[in-house]
C-alpha cells in the first residue's frame, strides 16, 4: 500500500509541476505558491473533520505541535517559493530532476543524525544523484557570449538546488519530529496555512 500512495504522490507532483511552469510564467512564483497554498488549505479546513480531525492541535497538547508546523510551514514556504521561482526563469527539464533530488539529502541527513541505512537505500541516492548530474549535463550549454542566456541557465539551476535542500530539511523534520507531534494531515493542515500566511 505505501509503493502505491507513493507511486501515486510521486505521478501528482509530476503533473503539478507540469502546470506549475505554466502558471510561474504568466502569473509568477510568488502569486502562483499563494494561491496554491491558499487552495490547499481551504480544502483542507472544510475536509479536516472527516479526515482525522485536529488531532494534537486540539487535544490540549499544548503549543508545542503548533509550533512543530509552523516550522514545517516555514520551510515549506522557503522552499516552495524557490522551486517555483526556478520554474519561473529555467528551463523544466534541467530544475525538475534537481529539485526533485531532496529525497537523497533527506536520506543523507537521516544517516547524519543515527539512522542506518540499507544497501538498497545507498544505491537510490547514488542512483539518484548521477540521474541529476547525467541530466543536467545534458542541458545545452548557452552561447558563451550570450551573458544573459548564461546567467538565467545558473540562476535556475541555483533556485532549484536552493529548494531541494529546503525540501530535504522539511522532509526530515518530518519524519524525526513533526509527524508523530502533530499527525499526517494536521501537519500538511499546518503547512499550508503557515505557508498561506508567510507568502500573503
């Protein structure tokens, strides 16, 4: 059941970012993760009630998983905003794979912080990584004395590095602290609504 959820999750994101590079260009990063965000979270709010409720944020647990997903909100926001921003002024096909790379850091912070890792898991992130590199080095190179065409290609190469490290600390947080304190919906709940409030 979990491959599927995340063969399903990983086939929604893909047509999100699809879109996503549609929207950044005529509406922009900015507005095009607020308006994501604020969707999300209205939906969210009239859903939550069936979905599980509001957990720890209502069970008199305190401020503490408040405040775990406002930090996961805040980095969802940093990070949101930079991918959308590389989707804004680079090119799909070079930001898509190095955004998407997160999963690899997030083992690695993982690993840093005591968790083993399986020889199966190693062989992803080396997988992954050299699926990143091989990609990338495959983007045709600008004229060299075109400086503006070589100037957006590193800006959104750079935007995208930017937010997959934003993503692999959020994953991570995720997965050591803010999930088992807040919940699975709750914390996605939060997100949002941090994310809505930091971008507006």
């Amino acid at each position: 059941m979990g491959i599927l959820l995340g063969l399903l999750t990983a086939l929604t994101w893909g047509g999100a970012d699809f879109i996503a590079r549609f929207a950044t260009h005529r509406i922009g990063a900015l507005r095009s993760m607020l308006y994501m965000q604020l969707i999300g979270f209205l939906l969210l709010t009239i859903f939550l009630p069936v979905l599980g409720g509001w957990g720890h944020l209502a069970d008199g647990s305190g401020w503490q998983p408040w405040a775990w997903g406002f930090l996961a909100g805040f980095f969802n926001a940093v990070a949101g905003l930079g991918f959308y921003r590389a989707f804004e002024i680079g090119k799909m096909s070079v930001v898509a794979p190095l955004s998407a790379s997160y999963p690899a850091l997030t083992l690695l912070l993982s690993w840093m912080t005591g968790e083993r890792l399986s020889a199966v898991r190693i062989a992803g992130i080396v997988c992954t990584l050299v699926g990143v590199v091989i990609v990338a080095g495959g983007e045709k190179t600008p004229d060299e004395n075109d400086a503006e065409a070589v100037r957006r290609s590193g800006r959104g190469m750079g935007w995208a590095i930017f937010a997959s490290v934003g993503f692999a600390m959020l994953f991570w947080l995720l997965g050591i602290r803010i999930i088992a304190r807040v919940g699975a919906i709750q914390t996605v709940w939060m997100i949002r609504l941090t994310s809505t409030l930091l971008i507006a």
